[in-house]
C-alpha cells in the first residue's frame, strides 16, 4: 500500500546513512584506534532492514526460515547501538526510530520504548511518522498503559487514515475501550476492523465474538445471543472460537433469567458446555461451569466429576475448590468441605466468598470463634459484596460469645479443627499433583496487602495461584450468601480463545496499571463481574468499571457471591519485598506473530512484570538504564544527556515507566511490593478515583525527563502539574494562526501546483494549516487562579423594556470571549413573548402524540453526584434512554408535582408533632449519602421543527433580538443550507426537579440560547472553554468519554485543580446564552419546561473553535454535527467578510479543499477511474463517510449496489479503498464543477469594514 512505502524510502534513507556514519568510523579507527572492530551490515542487508518497521510487528515470522530475519536484526540493533556509542550520542533522530522499530520487532520493549522516547526528543515533527507513533502505541499497548496507547494510535489514523494497519489499531482500540468500559467507543472500532479488508493478527470471527461479548458486558442478553448464535453460523470457524462461544452461550444461559424459565436455561446451559467440552476437552474452565450447571440442579455426583475434571485439566482455581465445598456441605461431610474451602482460601487470600462458606461451615459447626475469623476475613476482601450484613453477623456472634459461661467451649469437643489447625493440615493430594508441578514453573501468589491476610497472621505464601485463564464471563446474580443452600452462585469466566496457561493480564497481580481491567493474554478484555467497593456488581459481565480497579488489586477471584474477579496466570511473588523479576514476560509457548488463535495478537496486553517499583519520593532509588543494555554509558547516551533526573525506574523489566506522581499517602492501596506499579495514586485525596493515571510513568516518551519549575517530577502532587498529554510536551502551534497567510495564490495557481502531485504527501484531510500536529486539549491556564476567584460572579444584564434587547452593545457583550456566559434577565417580560405557548397544556393540547425522548436518572442535590448506592461522589451521571409522547411525559410531570404537595403536606403535620424542630437538612444530608435515591424522568430533546406543526411558537421567537433568533443573516447556522436538529431548530425540555442536563460542550462548540419558560428555576453550572482540556483529562480518569459520556463533575474536584465555576440561577423568561465552546451542566430545581437552540455569530472566534472542534472530532472518531467544509463553502458564497482574521481562515479552508478535491480527482483519473456527474439538490444535507463518519465533500464514492437500489450509501475515499482495494466495487460521483468552485474561491475576498456608525 501506498502508504507503507512512505516511510519505507526513508527507513532506507536512514540504513543508507548509517552506511556513510560506518565509513567515517572506518575512517576514525584507521588513524589508529585501537579498538575491536564494531559489527557491519551489508548493502544487501541494509536492503533490507530498510524494508522492516513497526507495521510488519505481528507479521514476521521469526521460527523457521524467520530465523535469519531475527538474527539480522539482533545485529543491527548491536550495529546501531555501537555506532550510536562512537558518536557520543550525535546521530541522526532516524537512528533511533529504527532502533525502536528493530528492537519492537524482537519484542524487547524497554529498549524499543528508549529509542522512540530519544527518536521523540530529537524529532519536532515526530507526529509525521506514522510508523513511529504505531510502534510507540504498541509499546504502550504491552505495557497496559491504555490512556497513552489510545493516544498514539488515534495520532497514527489522525495523520494517515489510509494506514496499511488501521484494522490492527481499530482493533485494539476496541479492545482498550472496552476495558475501559467506554462500550460505544468500542463498538465502533470493532466494526471499523471488521469492514477493512486488510490484515490483522486476530481474525473476524474472533472480532464477531467480541463485539457479542461487549453485548453481553453491557448486559444486552438477547443482542448477545443472537450474535454468539449468528456466528456459530460461520463457514470454516476455528474450534477454539466455536469452543469459547458454546462456553459463553452455556454460561449465560446458566446465569441470565432473562433467557426464559430455569428448568429450560439450565438443559440449554448443560448442552451448549457439553458441545463446548466436544470441541475442546480440555477446558477445565467449562468443566467447571458443567459442574456449577449440574450441582444447581442437584446432580451431585456429576458435578463433583465435573469439578475433578476441572481440576486434572490443570486449571484449578479458588471457584473451583470454593464450589466443591458447597457440594460437601450440603452433602453433609463436613471435614470435606472445610479442606475445599481451605484450598480455595489458599490459592486466593481474598476470596471473599470461600471466607463467608467457610464461617458458615464453622457456625453450623457450632464453632463461633472460627466463624468470626473467617467472616472477618470475608470483609477485609475487596471483593465482598455485603459487608454490612457480615459485620452485623460477626456482632451477633460476638455477643453471644460473651453471654456464654466461661470455659464452656474449651470443653466442647469440635467437629472440625480450628482454622489455625485446618491452614496448616496437609493439602489434599489432588490439589498438589497438579499444582505442584505448576507451582515450580510459574507460581502466582497473591500480593500480600496486610488487609486480606488470614487473621490467623499465617503468612506463608500461598500453594499457587494458578488461576483460570480467561474470565470474561458474566456473573449476574449476586444472591444471599449467608447460607450455601440458598445461593446461587454464579461464579463467571471463561476461558479465552487461546489454549494453554498464556493467559497474562495486566498488572503483576492482575492490577490495572493503567485502570485496564487487565484484559488478559488474548486480550478478552474484560474482569467477570468484580463487585465495586460497595459490593454491588459493577457489570454482570466481567467488565470493571475503573474506579474499581485500585480496590480490587488483591482479589483475583473477586467471587463474592460466585462473581468470578479477573484470574489469570501470574509470575510469582515472594511475599517479602525483595524483587525478584523473572526472566521473561512472556510464556515460551507463545508466538507474539501467530495469527491463528486469540493468542496470537502480538503484545496482547501483556503482564507487566515490575515487582519493585521503587517509590520517587525515595531519592537515591536507582534507574536502571533507559536502554536496559549492558552498557552503562550507551544507556546514558540513549536516555540523553539531559535526563539525569530519570531516577524513578521501576524494574529492570519497564525500566522506563516512572510512577510520575507516586505520592505515598496512608491508604495507599500499594501496601505491596508488588502492587506499587499500579498504583501511583494522583493525589492524596482520591485513591479510589486514581486509576487512569496510575501509571503516569507511561505520559511520554520523555517521562521523566521533565522537571517542573526547576524541581523533578517526584515533587509533584497531582498529575494537573505535569504535562500529562502523551508526547506533548511541546507547545503545539495551535490551530490557524491569524495572519499566517497573507497572500493566496489564485484558483488557477493552485491547480497547477496539485497536478501530478499524486499522494506523495498525508492523505489526512485536516482543514488546520499542514505544519500543525494532531489536535491536542488545551493544558490548564496559567496562571493558576488564587483560591478566591473559583466562584466568579456570572455576567448578568437586566431588560426592561424592548429597546434594551435591541441595543447593539448587548450583542457584543454576549460575544465577548471574556464572558463565557451571560444571563438576560427579564427578556421575555421586555418583550412581551408569549411563554404560554411552551407550557405543558399548550404542547399537549398542540400534539399530544409527539415523540419525547425520555432520561431516566437518580434524584440528587444539584451540587452532588453519588454512585447509585449514596457511598462515594463520582462523575459518571446515571441517565438511561427511553422514548414516550407528550401526553404521557405531562401526566408524569403533574403526577409528580402533586405527589410532591402531599409529601410536603405530610411532612408539615409531622413537624407540628415533632416540634423539636431537628434541622432537616443535615438529616437529609446524611439519608442520601445512603441512598438509595428516588428515580425520575426527565423528558429532552423534543423536536420543534415543523413549522406546520410548531406555528404559532416559532412565530413567538421571531420577537427576538436578531443575534440570538434561530434563523438569521449573521447566523452561521442559517448558513448551512439544511436542517441540524436541535441547531438550527429548536427543541423543547419537559423537567421535574432533579431533571440533569449532564456536562456537554455544544456541538462543534457553538454558541447556544435556553430560555426557560417556567415555572419552576434551573440551576447552571458554567467553566469556561480554556478549561476543557482539565475536565477532559477528568472524564479520562474516571473512564468517561467527553464527548458522548454522560458526567456530572464533582465541584471539589475543579477546585483543587484550580477551576473556575461560574453557578447561577435561571428563573422564568430569563435567557440564558453560552458563549463558543463554554462546558456547562444544568439541573431543575422546579417543574419547567425550557427551549434551546444553537446559533453561530459571525467572529472569529466562533469559526476558529468550531473548526478546532471539528478536527478533535475526528481524532477521536466522533462525528461532527457541522459540517464545516460544506459551510465554509457557503459562508464564501454569501457572506461579506470584513474580519481579516475570520477571511484567513475561511479562505484557508477553501484552499484547503480546493487542493484536495483536484489531487483526488488528478489520482482517480490517472488510475483510470471514471467520474461521473452527480450535481447536488436545493438542501441536500451534508455528506458523512456511513463507515467513519468524516464529512465527503464534492467526490462521494458510493458502492454499485447503492446506487442500483438509489440509496446512495457514501464512502470517503480511504474507508472506500480499505473495502475494495481498487475500488472496482465502487462508483465515483462528484457533486460540484471544479470550474464553479474556482469561482468561488477567487471571489471571495476580504470586505471592506463597515462604517463605524453602525
């Protein structure tokens, strides 16, 4: 593909030159050095390494006739490193881009992160080279480091949306943001693999059974099972695949209610494992589950064969011993039982639910003081689910402890030994048959955190803790535990689509570092079900929500309950805090570029194996060198001269991830040796809320390089300090500088420079000036502002009569960039406006039947967001979607408010009983940090914009003062030629209190205009648009999307990082304006109804953000609502422009375009494609890409079969070529005459400015 060959000519550049560098050390060592020759490379062999960079990772083949290719590149990489020493570092930034890639291709990835970190710091326009930024996701992709690799591989398809491995990056894309748990996002890079034609290390089918996972992680049980069912279809599918979908499907049947009555799910569940255990015998994870199908419908003794299988197919687990003494105990064999559960508790200290059987067992044993051991130890586990109820029970047991004559149980004899006595008692020999032999290969001992050792303080390690490999299984049901005949447990994983024990998840403990839920080896991202820190099930299906992943570091199999956590295969750890890094991350067996099974993705996400992370806060912690090489001055050459301050290593295995902001605080979760990668917690504060930036280690290539403010990073506190963008450090040229191109070249000149030009520059179509980066968020204004600026007055004018709203100032006032929001008072009284014609009666009586989308969210104070249980503040905003009319929406709105009246009603005559006159609002207070919380619908988004329907109320608006009608000449908006809705039309809020509009900027950051019409106030929360890049990396941290998430921040969180927020209340017929790119959330405090629309006044301002919007839209493969090709066209069309600023970059986007259409139409001819006439209709929408969503503007190419059935499905060219090659499946149809577009461009000049009188 074309554009592999880019950077191949100049890998080959770069070899050619390390020729002539050789030759000029010949010559060094001729004039008599005495040193040993250094090794050197053929032309041939320059050849090719020429043709070897981070895109054919995962696609060489190193065994067999590959042998040679590895060898080669083992010696150009001492080469390279030799000759890198001679010259004292002074080479070309080629060399070390090379380097990286040689080193990412022998999978040593501490090296290969070195050289791209230097290749970075010599490179200023590194973001050129798509190869390197790929080979840097990767690297980052091994490590977990999940916030960075997104980054870089968003840059990659940024730069060269037609890169030869898009489909390799969608892929794992997908696979990190499903970690994450951002699903949409998800979602969309899976099926943009699946529609690429090109290669990738896993195959479409595994792709199908991802995106039927992700269904079933988002609870979608029925989606989930038709696609499992869809591709069981599929011709020539892999038996690992057809083995794992039967396992889900078998699992799922077992655990979901939603899939019909028990007697039917459960025969269902038992035959889709038994096909499952058809395809692939080995499976000790679906024995496992055959055996919890069985023991639930009391086939006992099928069940214990079903255990035992599981265990002799070497995967036994914590589940596995858990559940079989469940089986004992209800078969009455006591001694049975406890040695299962003591099995269980050893293979994982933390499982919650062994503990909680196992002081059961005791109790009914009528052993107490065992019992309440045991159920301490339940507690002190992360994965416990009902915390509560078991400090209740240790209560109750201790008081009847002390109620008992003393002595009595010492002459008790026992049924069983004591706890102390049954940990010590030799383990079964079945156990340690298998195990043991495992134990010496690769032992996986769970991090000792003080809180989930045994109460007994034996501290001895762990038997093994050989886990189950894959546990993306659902776990659903999460019931009363306090007895084992009650429960159903419903434990979950599955075992992955790979074979073997290769199964390495994130950290090395299974820990997150990078707020991963540590998808594992085969990169089945998700953790079964692992309980939040309230215990309640994040998602059944084995996906973790971020902020659980901290809380979760000691708990593999977070079984509370039968949730299965994330197990995996671990490297061992000795309990004391020595560090023992093993030999390799990576299990022999396992071939980084097979593409058959799961496995064979290469660097899945892989195992980091760090165990001593020395904390920064320790000065003379050592790194170890940046290059991991032998040579201690190469590494010092390597990490450059300037980073002296590198000394935060971790181990020798990432030796270049610096936990930037470790600071130590008391609850710390890194109580381990081993833990401590993961948790670099950002500040004191928060460490539940610390995951996305736990390994800030990975923020950049120069991680550690920078200082701030003269002092090392290990000063700082929070991660807001440091620059925390992947590679950016530099300041990035923002966006179109005003004046930077003061003379265009005329239509014709421009032409004439595109012929021939072919594609030999980047394909990106990015409307910014050619020299400029990837879009990045801004960092946070500085100064920062003193502490008692945070709460600034909100620009506010009152109206009171109609010449007030007319008033040109007005206009500008509102405009001013300096005020991201203003409030006009009393605007609907100074203009007489009708509200009446908004009111819930009208609507109904207007169209009773018209569609209302329905939010249904928890009820909170305004200030506040809880997590659904009332323990813990978070960002995330619950708000789920359903639809109704407005009849049935009104009738909820006035049953809520009468409601309402008879609880308050009710609440006055209990006050007049109780008149102690306790203040009620602390009582409230500290009811809803309780939960739970009263739910309520909020209706949003209802349509106004048929003016046949809508008449009289669109007419009402056109009272309004021009700048803010919804139609209007300086309305960028009116411009587009087509209706956006909800833009350019207007739409109506139907609110109850409580009602939450959560944290949005505008679509492509325009202006916006919400009048509320009554009767009850809103309450507007306003940050300015400087700031949201902070709320970004906010929404980051919490695993929020700030796009399309749905988050309501926490105050207390923009306070410490020194943001502004601007709080006000909006009453009846005040308007409320929010100025370009301003980020704001609203909540009704009352019963109201408000209407809103966009308008875009004619400023540069304005333009300039909603393009730097438009462009961070399609970094993030998020679609523009504007389309702003099409409109700058429009603007140049019919508007006058007397802004010089404005004209420059209207004019540059033009150019822009003009340049792209005509070296796209130069190539398609010359490939001798046709292009036919197509012309466009009198307002004919904008054009979208149907697979990647970028605006096509004038060449659409549209698939022959749409075209034969005139629905016209559109393509841009690089989605096109990525599902026909030579687009032989496509034709091209162009939409405007380069002749008239010609004319456009060369008419549109700079207005002169108009009369000042004005």
């Amino acid at each position: 593909m074309k554009s592999c060959g880019v950077s191949l000519a100049t890998a080959a550049a770069a070899t050619a030159a390390f020729g002539d560098e050789e030759k000029k050390m010949a010559a060094g060592k001729a004039s008599g050095e005495s040193e040993e020759a250094s090794p050197s490379l053929t032309a041939e062999e320059r050849e090719v390494l020429g043709g070897l960079d981070s895109r054919l990772f995962g696609f060489v083949r190193f065994h067999e006739d590959g042998a040679r290719t590895k060898a080669l590149l083992g010696k150009a990489v001492r080469c390279y490193e030799s000759l890198i020493l001679k010259a004292e570092g002074k080479v070309e930034s080629d060399f070390f881009c090379q380097l990286g890639h040689f080193n990412l291709l022998l999978e040593d990835y501490p090296k290969a992160l070195s050289a791209y970190q230097r290749y970075y710091s010599l490179q200023s326009d590194y973001w050129k080279n798509a190869a390197f930024l790929y080979g840097l996701g990767l690297v980052y992709f091994h490590y977990n480091a999940f916030q960075w690799a997104i980054k870089a591989f968003q840059e990659v398809l940024y730069v060269d949306p037609s890169f030869c491995r898009a489909k390799e990056i969608h892929l794992r894309l997908g696979l990190m943001f499903k970690v994450n748990t951002d699903y949409e996002s998800s979602l969309k890079h899976f099926q943009l693999a699946l529609v690429d034609c090109n290669p990738c290390t896993l195959s479409n089918a595994e792709i199908q059974f991802h995106i039927a996972h992700l269904y079933e992680t988002q609870r979608k049980y029925h989606s989930a099972k038709e696609a499992y069912e869809q591709l069981l279809q599929t011709e020539n599918l892999s038996t690992q695949v057809k083995a794992t979908v039967l396992q889900q499907l078998g699992w799922m049947h077992h655990t979901v209610d939603l899939l019909g009555d028990k007697a039917t799910k459960e025969s269902y569940a038992i035959q889709y494992l038994q096909k499952s255990l058809e395809a692939d015998p080995n499976s000790g994870q679906s024995w496992y589950f055959l055996g919890r199908c069985y023991s639930s419908i009391g086939k006992v003794q099928d069940a214990f064969i079903s255990y035992r299988q599981s265990i002799d197919k070497s995967e036994a687990s914590a589940d596995t011993w858990c559940s079989i003494g469940v089986l004992y105990q209800q078969q009455n064999q006591p001694m049975d039982a406890l040695q299962a559960y003591i099995c269980a508790v050893q293979l994982d200290h933390g499982h919650a639910a062994a503990w909680m059987d196992l002081g059961t067992l005791y109790e009914s044993c009528n052993q107490p003081q065992d019992a309440i051991k045991c159920y301490l130890n339940a507690t002190r586990s992360k994965s416990c689910s009902n915390t509560s109820a078991l400090a209740a029970r240790i209560k109750y047991l201790q008081a009847q402890l002390c109620n008992l004559p003393q002595g009595s149980l010492q002459n008790k004899t026992k049924l069983l030994p004591s706890i102390e006595e049954a940990w010590s008692l030799p383990i079964p020999a079945e156990l340690t048959s298998r195990q043991g032999a495992m134990n010496t290969a690769q032992q996986a001992c769970k991090p000792h955190h003080p809180n989930t050792e045994p109460v007994l303080g034996l501290s001895q390690t762990p038997i093994s803790q050989q886990s189950l490999p894959l546990h993306m299984i659902p776990s659903s049901q999460v019931d009363d535990l306090s007895s084992p005949a009650k429960r159903k447990r419903t434990s979950s994983p599955t075992k992955g689509l790979h074979k073997g024990q290769s199964s390495h998840l994130a950290g090395p403990n299974g820990e997150r570092p990078l707020s991963s839920t540590g998808p594992s080896q085969n990169l089945q991202a998700a953790g079964s079900g692992i309980q939040n820190q309230n215990g309640h099930p994040t998602l059944p299906s084995n996906s973790v929500t971020q902020g659980a992943a901290l809380n979760h570091l000691s708990s593999h199999t977070a079984t509370s309950g039968g949730q299965q956590g994330i197990t995996l295969t671990k490297e061992s750890k000795p309990s004391g805090n020595t560090s023992m890094v093993p030999e390799t991350s990576r299990h022999a067996g396992e071939t980084p570029n097979s593409t058959a099974g799961v496995e064979g993705l290469p660097n899945h996400v892989r195992q980091v194996t760090a165990d001593a992370v020395c904390s920064p806060s320790h000065g003379d912690s050592k790194s170890p060198g940046l290059l991991s090489s032998d040579n201690p001055q190469l590494s010092a050459l390597l990490m450059g001269k300037a980073n002296n301050n590198v000394g935060t290593g971790t181990c020798d295995k990432v030796n270049n991830i610096h936990p930037a902001v470790h600071t130590k605080t008391d609850n710390s979760v890194a109580s381990s040796p081993s833990s401590a990668i993961s948790t670099a917690t950002p500040s004191p504060k928060s460490t539940e809320q610390t995951t996305t930036n736990s390994v800030t280690s990975l923020n950049s290539p120069h991680s550690g390089l920078h200082t701030i403010n003269g002092e090392g990073m290990e000063e700082s506190q929070s991660p807001m300090k440091t620059d925390l963008l992947l590679i950016s450090h530099k300041p990035s040229p923002q966006i179109i500088p005003s004046m930077s191109v003061s003379i265009y070249p005329s239509s014709a000149e421009v032409l004439k420079a595109c012929r021939n030009l072919g594609k030999n520059g980047l394909s990106n179509s990015s409307i910014l000036l050619d020299k400029c980066p990837p879009p990045r968020p801004p960092s946070s204004p500085y100064p920062p502002l003193p502490k008692d600026k945070l709460n600034p007055p909100t620009p506010s004018i009152y109206l009171e009569n109609k010449r007030d709203a007319f008033f040109p100032p007005l206009h500008q006032f509102c405009t001013n960039p300096n005020n991201p929001v203003t409030v006009i008072r009393g605007l609907a009284g100074a203009l007489k406006l009708d509200l009446g014609l908004f009111s819930t009666k009208t609507l109904v009586e207007a169209n009773n039947e018209h569609m209302v989308e329905v939010r249904t969210q928890l009820l909170q104070p305004a200030d506040e967001n809880w997590d659904p249980t009332g323990m813990k503040k978070i960002w995330h905003c619950e708000s789920n979607r359903s639809h109704t009319t407005i009849a049935k929406y009104a009738q909820y709105q006035a049953s809520s408010f009468q409601e309402s009246l008879r609880e308050e009603n009710e609440k006055r005559s209990h006050h007049k009983e109780h008149s102690d006159n306790e203040s009620t609002s602390s009582d409230n207070s500290g009811r809803r940090r309780k939960g739970p919380f009263k739910t309520i619908k909020f209706g949003t988004n209802i349509d106004l914009s048929d003016d046949k329907k809508w008449k009289l109320q669109l007419l009402e608006l056109t009272k309004l003062p021009a700048f803010v009608r919804v139609v209007s000449a300086g309305n960028l908006l009116s411009h587009v030629g087509h209706t956006i809705l909800g833009m350019n039309t207007v739409q109506l809020y139907m609110k109850v209190p409580g009602s939450r509009t959560p944290g949005h900027q505008e679509n492509n950051n325009f202006c916006s205009v919400n009048i509320n019409i009554g009767p009850g106030d809103c309450e507007w929360f306003v940050v300015p648009e400087g700031y949201w890049g902070v709320l970004n990396d906010f929404c980051e941290k919490n695993n929020l999307n700030f796009l399309m998430g749905s988050w309501w921040p926490n105050l207390e969180d923009l306070y410490e990082a020194n943001v502004p927020v601007y709080r006000f209340i909006q009453r009846p017929g005040d308007l409320v304006w929010i100025n370009a790119g301003t980020v704001h959330w609203v909540q009704a405090i009352g019963w109201c109804n408000n209407i809103a629309w966009n308008v875009g006044p004619l400023t540069a301002c304005q333009y300039k953000l909603a393009v730097e919007r438009y462009e961070w839209n399609k970094l993030q493969s998020v679609k523009s609502i504007v389309p702003m090709v099409h409109l700058s066209w429009n603007m140049a069309r019919n508007i006058k422009v007397s802004d010089p600023k404005l004209f420059e970059m209207i004019k540059y986007c033009l150019l822009r375009t003009l340049k792209q259409c005509q070296t796209l139409r130069e190539a398609l001819i010359a490939a001798g494609k046709e292009i036919i006439w197509h012309g466009r209709t009198k307002e004919e929408p904008a054009h979208y890409c149907s697979i990647c969503e970028v605006e096509v503007f004038d060449l659409l190419f549209v698939t022959n079969e749409s075209i034969s059935q005139k629905t016209y499905i559109v393509h841009c060219q690089d989605c096109a070529r990525k599902t026909s090659r030579n687009l032989e499946n496509f034709v091209v149809l162009e939409q405007y005459k380069m002749e008239d577009l010609m004319q456009v461009y060369d008419q549109f000049t700079l207005a002169p400015p108009l009369p000042s009188s004005s």
